[in-house]
C-alpha cells in the first residue's frame, strides 16, 4: 500500500463536509417546522408533518457514524472516488428520503432503497479494499492485480 496524501482523500473530505452540511438543512427544516406547528422544544409530538420531519432527521442522524466510518475506509482501502461517488448516491437518497417523509410516511420507502445501495456499495467496496490489504500483507497475494490482469481494458485502480 503506498502512503496517502491530502490529494488523494479531498474527495471523501467533500462528501463528509456535504453530509454536514445535509445534517444542518435537516435541522433548519425541523426547527422551522417547529415554529410553523408552534411545537416547543423539548417537545417530540404535534402535527404529522412535524413529527415525519422530525423522525426523518432523526433517522439521518442515526445513519452518519455507519456513513462516515464506511466511506473512509472505502476511500483508504479501495478508491478515494469511487467512494465519493457512491457516498454522493447516499447523500442523494437521504435527500429523497427526508423531502419524501415530509409528504407522507409512504414517501420515504422509495427512497431508502437508494440510501441502502449507497450503503452496499460503500461496505462492498471497504470489504474488498480490507481484504486486499490483508492478502497482500499476510499472503503476499495482489487481488487488486490478478482481477485487474482479467479484465480487457486498463483499471482506473
């Protein structure tokens, strides 16, 4: 494994100041629905629409450690973009997924999906990375280059 730079990780950098700030909308969103419901805090119930936003939230906020500590270990251990990438599909489902919930409980289901499959990616590509490292390091076997040598065109990898 060759040593990393700041170059090679602004991208995963990016995404995880862009899900700061997503977290940040969310909580603006809430407190003006908050305001708009006349909900006080610490309050946690009132109008359906609160209440879906405030679950949306929530539910965002749940997710992050999970988020954050698999798009770096994918952007360490197998490919700065490529994880940025597939972190930008996640941060685009939980858009969808909290302006979805907002509308209706229904509104968040499609949505999720688009969440999960940036998750998956991001685990798949942290499990391979991992266990790239490791049989290099304890085997002495590059998976990276005998899948590569496989495939007909050059890998950006």
């Amino acid at each position: 494994m060759t040593g990393i730079t700041l170059d090679d990780i602004v991208f995963p950098a990016v995404v995880s100041l862009l899900a700061g700030f997503q977290l940040g909308t969310f909580a603006k969103a809430v407190g003006g629905l908050r305001k708009k419901y006349n909900i006080k805090p610490p309050a946690v119930t009132g109008a359906a629409e609160f209440e879906r936003g405030l679950r949306a939230q929530q539910n965002a906020i749940e997710f992050t450690p999970l988020f954050l500590i698999i798009l770096w270990i994918s952007a360490i251990f197998f490919h700065p973009v490529v994880a940025s990438v597939s972190g930008l599909v996640y941060l685009f489902g939980r858009n969808r997924y909290f302006k979805g919930y907002l509308k209706s409980a229904d509104g968040r289901l499609a949505p999720f999906e688009i969440i999960e499959a940036g998750l998956h990616l991001l685990l798949f590509q942290s499990i391979i990375g991992i266990t790239q490292c490791l049989l290099l390091k304890y085997a002495g076997f590059n998976l990276k280059e005998t899948v590569c040598s496989y495939v007909p065109f050059k890998s950006p990898f």
